[in-house]
C-alpha cells in the first residue's frame, strides 16, 4: 500500500467515526415507530443512522476500487446496526442479510424480470458477435463515422432515440456502440458516461417511457401524465446533461479521472484498468456477417419491448398507447419482449446459415457468463437498499422535508438537494421520488384541491421538477443505482471506474442545476429559469475548457 493509498484510507476511517459519533450524540441506536397508511410499523432507527451502511457501502467502493467486497460491508454493517436496535442478535443480523435480504430481492417478481432481461440481452449479444453482425457494423461504422466527436455523438444519438426504458437504453446502446467506440479510441469509461447520461435523463423528460409512468403513479388528485409533461421544462439536470454530452462530445473537453482514461485509450488502452471484468466471447466472429445482421436484431428487440410494455399496460384490451405506458410493467414487459425477440433472431440467424442451432444454444450460456458481474452487483445493490429500507432512511428524510416547508422559496433547491441525498444514499431514483412527490403534493394540497382544469400551480411543478432532477443525479453519482450498474454493463466497463469518472460531470451539472432551482422559488417562470441555467452550463462548459487547455484531449485526425 502507497503512502497517497494510506492517507486516503485513513480519511475515510476518520470521516466514518465522526459520523457515528455525531449519530450516537443525535440518538443512540434504538427502534422507532411510525405511522404509515395501513397503521404503524416499526423501524430500526429513522435515524441519520440509516444512512450509515450506503456511506460505507459507497465510500468504500470509490477507494478500494472493489465493489463487491464494499457492498457486501455496506449490508452487513446495517445488518448489525438493525440487529442492535430491534435487540435480535446473530440470527438477526443473517436474516437480514440473507432471508430478508439476498433471497427476498432474488425472489421478487420484478427483479427477476430485470434479470431475465438481463441474461437474455447477454445473449442476444453474443448471438450478434458470433454471426459477424458487430463485426460487420464496426467495419461500416469505420467508414462512414470518421471522428471521435461522430462516435460519440452517433451514441448520444442513439441513447436519445431509444427513450422507453432506462435498463433497455444502456444495455441496447453499449451492445451497438461498443465496436464503433472502440474502433476511434474512446475509453470504455466514456462510453459508460454518454449511455448513463442518456439513459435516465431521456426518459425522464419523455411522456411515453416506464419513467412516466412511474413518476405519473405517485401522484394523487391530479392527472399524473400531465403533471409529469408540465414538469419536463423545469428538469434541469436532465436537459442540461444532454447539454453537456453534446459539449464533450464535440469540444473534447473532458477534464478530471476521464481525461486519464481518454488520453490512455487514445493510447491504446480503452480500460485503463482491471480490463477483464466482463466475460469475453471469444469465439471467431462468422465470415458472412453483414451489416443487417446487427441492425435487424437491435430493431427485433426495440420492437418486442415495446410491444411487451403496451401489452401489460392493456393495449390490447382497449388502453390507449399513452395510457398504457403509464400502466405497463416495465420488468414483464422487458422480459416478455426480449424472450419473443431473443427466439426471432436465433430462428433468423439460423435461416441465415450463419449459425448452427447448436451455437445458438451455446449463446445463451455464453450471454449468461458476460451478466454474472451485474447480476452480482445488481444483486448486492438491491439488498443494501432493502437494509437501507429497513432502517428507516425514507421516514427520516420525509421528517426532514416536512419541518422545512414552511420556507418555500427555498423549497426547490431543498428538495433538489434532499432527493440527490436520499437517490444517491439509496440508488433508487424511483425509490426516491416515490417518497418525496407525495410530501410536495401534501404540502400543496391545498392549492391542488381547486384544480380542476388542469391549471396546476407554478411552485408545485417547479418543487416536483426538483425532486425528479434530484433523484436523477443522485442516481447518476451513485455507485449502487441499478442504472449506472447498467451503464457499466452496457460498456463493459470497470463499475467503479465508470463512477469515479462520471462523479465530476455530475457534479458540475448538479451545481449549475441547484442555483437555477434557487432561482426558480423566486421567479417563477420557466423561460427565465431555463435560460438562465443553460446560459450558465455553456459558461462553465467553456470555462473548463478554456482551464482544461490545448492538451486536454488531441482531438483524432
């Protein structure tokens, strides 16, 4: 261990026993009660003490640049802390781990649709690799996308395009991209970044994605996809991210842990480290495969999925599309989509000749391979938040918005900064709106009960326009958000590699977005506030670049 390596540790050991001890002077570690709508439940702590295991769990993982290990500590840690409380012991602390914990997350219905998507988009991608289809599309992409600055831009493209689902984006985008970023030299940490900050921030603002859906079911009172389309103008971290993917994109701007990363791939070495995280198929690619190979599978899938996510929202039953967006379930629709695509392609690959059906059959066990380290993750990441769950971080965080609406100019900026605390503690975005747009309807009720028209008030849609742009970033820093482990899977990236390089870029979108929402409690008028804070995202932009200098990143001949 290096002396940099020491004192980074001893820091964080440092910063972890300050914290307990600011806990046990808040409150010892004791079980609280609390009402909830089906009567009272009990809790460990509804304490800053529930957000002990994620701060673990999180610090952890950006300094050892191990995830596994530090997640698994981050769960066990509130385990203990859960056990100490409810006075439950050994068996107590295994139970939470793993009864309520591992196998619980394992067994549930949605997340074993988000696995089953998961393996079977494995597959599919090793499909293509073996039928010569990404071989052929990163020989055409070479021709016809002739910069750097086309690469990534052909990404973000395509992460906007694919607008439904946040799962379905990162992983379609980085199996599609990957040969083409690859050919010009972009590290895999950047492609992780441009599929991760087209992923969530994308569906975010679109009226017909599993997000909207999600966001329009936490509301009461009003019609839910209406306030979701009033919300989109005001969610300034989405729209300024899409801003800044642009920017680097064309400017080669990049600046902090991913300039490292880009000036090694523009090297040669497009991980910079721990290249062998992901499974490789290492089969030769066929001889035969074209173009149409990739490009007929990517619209199979985007085709199915959709048709998945209608059909359990009840399109054939009568359900308008819209409507039945905002009822699908994204998980059985994924899996029920990517299953009927995943038996198209085979049969297609097949009619093809350029694959046997016993090397299709061998790619489903080879696709399963290249998602064990996200399943693994995915897994660890669920169970923390369920130990996070556990412990009482929503009730604490609800207590905290509750006593501090009485100042409502400063409700958007508090609220932005509370839904990034609670999204990034607990790796949930929905997880995290979920608890917060309830409280900024309550606060409001008053005002909401007169609507009938659908003239909603200007502070309620600022105040849940932060929540959500909160959620969002604090989903994007988080090492344990199901969307960045997506991201990093969808790239085929180090997870923490992927985190410690987007942190910076999230951050200085974070930072921009917070003054726009403090100046929204004031004026409250969107083309102000949009303005401002875009104007103010190009001035830093160029800023950095102007600080970054000429030698930041040599742009590619």
């Amino acid at each position: 261990m290096n002396k940099k390596t020491l004192v980074k540790n001893l820091i964080f050991i440092g910063l972890i026993i300050a914290y307990i001890v600011f806990c046990f002077a808040q409150t010892p570690i004791t079980q609280a009660v609390v009402v909830t709508g089906e009567g009272e439940d009990a809790v460990a702590t509804g304490s800053l003490w529930s957000l002990l295991p994620p701060i673990i769990a999180i610090g952890l993982a950006l300094i050892t640049k191990e995830v596994y290990s530090s997640l698994f500590i981050g769960i066990l840690s509130g385990a203990i802390i859960h056990a100490i409380a409810l006075n439950t012991g050994f068996v107590g602390v295994m139970n939470t781990i793993v009864g309520d914990g591992i196998i619980a997350n394992i067994a549930d219905s949605y997340n074993v649709g988000i696995l089953t998507f998961l393996v079977v988009l494995g597959a599919i991608v090793v499909l293509m690799n073996r039928a010569g289809g990404s071989r052929a599309y990163g020989e055409w992409a070479a021709k016809h996308i002739k910069s750097r600055a086309g690469a990534s831009f052909a990404t973000f493209l395509l992460g906007v395009l694919i607008f439904v689902d946040d799962y379905f984006n990162c992983l379609t985008v980085g199996s599609v991209m990957r040969p083409v970023t690859d050919k010009h030299k972009i590290s895999r940490s950047k492609l992780a970044y441009i599929i991760d900050a087209t992923a969530a921030p994308v569906c975010i603002i679109a009226p017909i994605s599993s997000w909207a859906a999600a966001v329009s079911g936490t509301v009461e009172g009003v019609n839910g996809i209406q306030l979701f389309i009033s919300t989109i103008p005001y969610n300034l971290y989405a729209i300024l991210t899409l801003i800044m993917v642009i920017f680097i994109s064309f400017s080669n701007s990049d600046y902090g842990p991913m300039r490292t990363h880009e000036i090694n791939a523009m090297n040669g070495d497009l991980f910079t480290t721990r290249n062998s995280v992901y499974e490789k198929d290492d089969e030769p690619a066929h001889s035969r495969g074209k173009v149409i190979d990739l490009i007929l599978p990517v619209i199979l899938l985007i085709g199915f999925c959709v048709i998945g996510m209608l059909y359990t929202g009840g399109l054939f039953e009568g359900e308008s599309i819209i409507n039945a967006f905002a009822n699908c379930d994204a998980s059985v629709g994924l899996s029920i989509g990517s299953i009927g695509a995943l038996i198209v392609i085979m049969l297609y690959y097949m009619a093809r000749r350029v694959l046997k059906f016993t090397e299709c059959m061998s790619s489903l066990v080879a696709g399963f391979k290249q998602m064990v380290p996200a399943i693994l993750i995915l897994v660890f990441a669920w169970t923390l938040k369920t130990v996070t769950t556990e412990l009482g971080a929503a009730e604490y965080v609800r207590g905290i918005v509750e006593n501090a609406h009485a100042v409502q100019l400063l409700l958007p900026l508090l609220l932005f900064a509370v839904a990034l605390g609670l999204s990034f503690a607990t790796g949930t975005s929905w997880g995290t709106f979920g608890i917060l747009i309830p409280i900024v309807t309550g606060v409001f009720s008053s005002q909401l009960a007169g609507v009938t028209d659908g003239n909603i008030p200007s502070m309620v849609i600022i105040c849940i326009s932060a929540c959500l742009a909160g959620a969002v970033c604090g989903d994007h820093c988080s090492p344990i958000s199901d969307t960045t482990i997506m991201a990093s899977t969808g790239a085929q990236c180090d997870h923490v590699n992927h985190v410690s390089t987007q942190l910076p870029y999230a951050l200085t979108v974070a930072g921009v977005a917070a003054v726009g929402y403090l100046i929204s409690g004031f004026v409250q008028n969107v083309f102000v506030v949009l303005g401002i804070s875009v104007a103010l995202m190009f001035a830093v932009l160029f800023a950095i670049r102007l600080i970054a200098g000429k030698d930041s990143v040599k742009k590619a001949k």
